[in-house]
C-alpha cells in the first residue's frame, strides 16, 4: 500500500499516514510560471495499491487537475490500483440540470476521474448520494457523521431536536437525528432566489425551548445555515448548533458565522483546511 497527497490537504494527509503507519510517499506537486501544474511520483509504484488523499476543495479546479494529473502519473508509473481519496468531492452540487442549457458538471469530473485511470474513489458526504453511480467504477462512500455524533454525544443535550436547513437535506438530518437517539425532526423551508443567496421560510416541527442542531453536507458562504439558525430563533429554540462535513467557508461565511447570538457551536470536519485566520471562537473541527 502506497499512500500520496497532493497538495489541498496535506494535514488530513499527514493524519491518515499516522494512523496507518505508512509514511506520506515522495512526490513532488508544482506550478510552472504560467500556471501548468507538474507532478512526479518520486519512488517505484510498480504493482502497487496506490491511494491519493486529494480533497477538490478551493481552488477547486486547480486541485481537481492536480488529482487527475497525479492519477495519470501513477497509472503510467504501473500502479495495480489508484484509489483517489476525496473526502470533499468539488462541483458535487452541479448533480443534476436545474435549467436548460446547463452542465452536470459532478459527471463530467467523475468522468474525467474514471477517463484519468482511477479504479475507485472513497469519498465523504457526497451532496447527494447518486453522484456515487457517476462512477463507473467502485465508489465508496463514507460519512462524516459519527464523529459529530460522539462530540455532540459527550456534552449530554437536552431536549434536542435535529433540523434540516432544506427540503433536499432531509434524508441526511433524518439519519443523523437516529444516531442521536431518535431525536424528533424538523425542516426548514429554504429558497433560493439566486446563486449563493438563501432564505429560509419556514420550519416544519417544534423547536420551541430546544437545543436546534442543523445538520448539512457543507457550509459555503454560510447563507443557507445563517438563515436557518435567524429563524430557528425566532421560532424560540433555545440554542443552535451548526453541524456540516464540509467546510468550504467561502467569504463571507466566517463573519456570518460568528455573528454574536447566532450559533452556539459551529462543528465542522477537517475534510477541508482551514487556515488560523478563518478561524473563530464558536468554531470546532473534528477529524476525520
Ligand atoms: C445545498 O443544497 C447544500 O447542501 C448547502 O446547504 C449549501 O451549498 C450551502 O451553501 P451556503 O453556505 O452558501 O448557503
């Protein structure tokens, strides 16, 4: 077993290699002066099982060419299987046409991913579960709820309930609200009147007097999670909690997130990094 990263995560990297034992490989990952990337696997893969920790987080193009670039250099170095580890697969929300004229582009990268030469991919809390059928080949894919569940689940809650920001997130608030033992359910009415602008309607349950834990795949510019917890609020819940996998933490997220009265906790993953400035106090990442 070979283990490489490219260069978006190189800390979640680091961490696996730990906890395998097995060192993170020699490879160098660079950029030419007018932005071509280059990459060489610096030891024999020769009829090796080869895994590439390679997230397609910001810049998401630039790290996705770099994964597939890795994938074809390994796969010309005679690697027996490319596994590619995407624990934040980018583009996972462009899974369907939601106008004319449009691309899938989820399909199209996975294309390009099975095209490349990778022979399976693990990924975590794809934006929907189907994207995991754009592969032709073995997906597999994980979730990052367990260990928001043990971290909520050491702090001994009262009275929560699990709510989902949005109709499309349902089934993944209903799954986490079981591992909570069986907590009630609420949803959140959310429209969206453009790209990146959220609002939130209203909520479908009681939240009144209760400890609100929003559940989402991922927190971006934090508008859908920011307008769920105003109207939690207002609806009387007595304290939220922002839970995501991903945290992508596009500006302004930061700023909306760690508006005073909002969010008591915000717990994300360490699928994607987040450098020391785009940190804040409410906020807590668990690995993975
Ligand atoms: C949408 O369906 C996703 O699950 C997230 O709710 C959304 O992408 C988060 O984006 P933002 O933080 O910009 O509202």
């Amino acid at each position: 077993l070979r283990l490489f990263s490219g260069t978006s995560n190189p800390a979640l990297a680091r961490e696996i290699a730990a906890y395998l034992g097995v060192p993170d490989g020699p490879r160098i990952c660079k950029r030419f002066a007018d932005g071509e990337l280059y990459v060489q696997i610096q030891e024999s893969i020769r009829g090796c099982d080869v895994f590439l920790i390679q997230p397609t987080c910001a810049p998401v193009n630039d790290n996705l060419m770099e994964l597939l670039i890795m994938v074809d250099a390994c796969q010309r170095a005679s690697a027996r299987q490319i596994t590619a580890v995407v624990p934040y697969y980018g583009y996972a929300r462009a899974d369907r046409k939601t106008a004319g004229r449009e691309s899938i582009t989820a399909k199209l990268t996975a294309n390009l991913l099975v095209k490349s030469g990778v022979n399976r991919v693990l990924a975590m809390d794809l934006h929907s579960a189907q994207i995991q059928g754009y592969f032709d080949i073995p997906c597999d894919h994980i979730y990052g709820s367990p260990v928001l569940v043990d971290y909520l689940a050491a702090q001994e809650l009262n009275e929560v309930v699990v709510v989902s920001p949005d109709v499309g997130g349902v089934a993944r608030a209903r799954a986490f609200a079981k591992q909570m033992r069986d907590a009630p359910l609420a949803i959140i009415d959310k429209r969206r009147s453009g790209h990146n602008v959220a609002e939130s309607l209203t909520v479908i349950g009681d939240v009144a007097g209760k400890t609100a834990i929003l559940i989402d795949d991922m927190i971006d510019t934090g508008g859908t999670i920011c307008s769920g917890a105003r109207l939690l609020r207002q609806e009387g819940a007595k304290r939220v909690i922002a839970c995501a996998s991903h945290a992508v933490f596009s500006p302004p997220a930061c700023e909306r997130l760690s508006e005073e009265g909002l969010f008591e906790q915000v717990l994300v993953t360490n699928s994607i990094p987040i450098a020391a400035e785009r940190r804040f106090p409410q906020l807590q990442v668990l690995s993975v």
